[in-house]
C-alpha cells in the first residue's frame, strides 16, 4: 500500500463505519447507483480498508480504539456470511433486514464507543 492510502486509512475506516451506520445515506446512495448493492459493497469497502487492523498501530491509532475496532470486525465476521451480495428488492433489504439492521447498530454502537473513548477525561478550564 503507498504512504497517502496509510495515512487516510483512520479516517476512511471510520468513514465506512458511518455509512454502514446510515440507513438513510444507504437508501439514497442505493437509489442513485441500481446496479450496485450497497450493503455488499460497504462490507466489502470495510474488509479492504481495515484489513484486520493490520498497520493501524504503526499509523497513530491506539491500542484502545484499534480494539474497538477489531471488536466490531470479530462480530461483524459472524454475521457477514449471512449477507447475500445482492437482492431483489434492495430498498428494502436496506430498511427491513433484521441482519443488516444489526450491522448497522453495531457499527453505531462502535462509533459510540470511539467517541468516548476520545473524551478527555479531566477538561481544564481557564479563566481567561
């Protein structure tokens, strides 16, 4: 991989975790580009930008959100097989599916769970 797609990667990663998190942004994505299945194809995004974490260590990103990370990558491993790569009626797979509707939630639920992780803990405040 070259250095550019290294150093965006943290960003991208958590650019795909967004998306698969908007069931809205997926409708209208899904909309405008039939011919593709966006569920498939995000899963697909995250499997070859987060590569089992792989790297992100080297590249700034902390131990504690890389195990969020592999966190949501180990149970979205469970329910991936289960995801078909493409559907008759794509909207609403994207709205009704009970699989997907998890995957969505989980990848919610992690976003969460960064941005916690990015609070700081004792905020100083000045006076000034």
């Amino acid at each position: 991989m070259n250095n550019s797609f290294e150093r965006r990667r943290w960003g991208l990663v958590l650019d795909i975790l967004t998306e698969i998190s908007d069931v809205e942004r997926q409708l209208v994505v899904q909309d405008r580009s039939p011919g593709v299945f966006v569920p498939d194809d995000l899963l697909v995004r995250w499997e070859d930008t987060f590569r089992g974490g792989e790297g992100l260590l080297e590249n700034g990103v902390s131990e504690e959100m890389l195990a969020i990370l592999l966190d949501f990558d180990f149970n979205l491993e469970m329910l991936i097989d289960i995801v078909p790569t493409e559907t008759y009626d794509k909207e609403a797979y994207i709205r009704e599916d009970e699989v997907w509707q998890t995957i969505r939630e989980l990848a919610e639920w992690t976003l969460m769970r960064i941005t916690e992780q990015s609070i700081p803990e004792d905020v100083e405040f000045s006076l000034n």
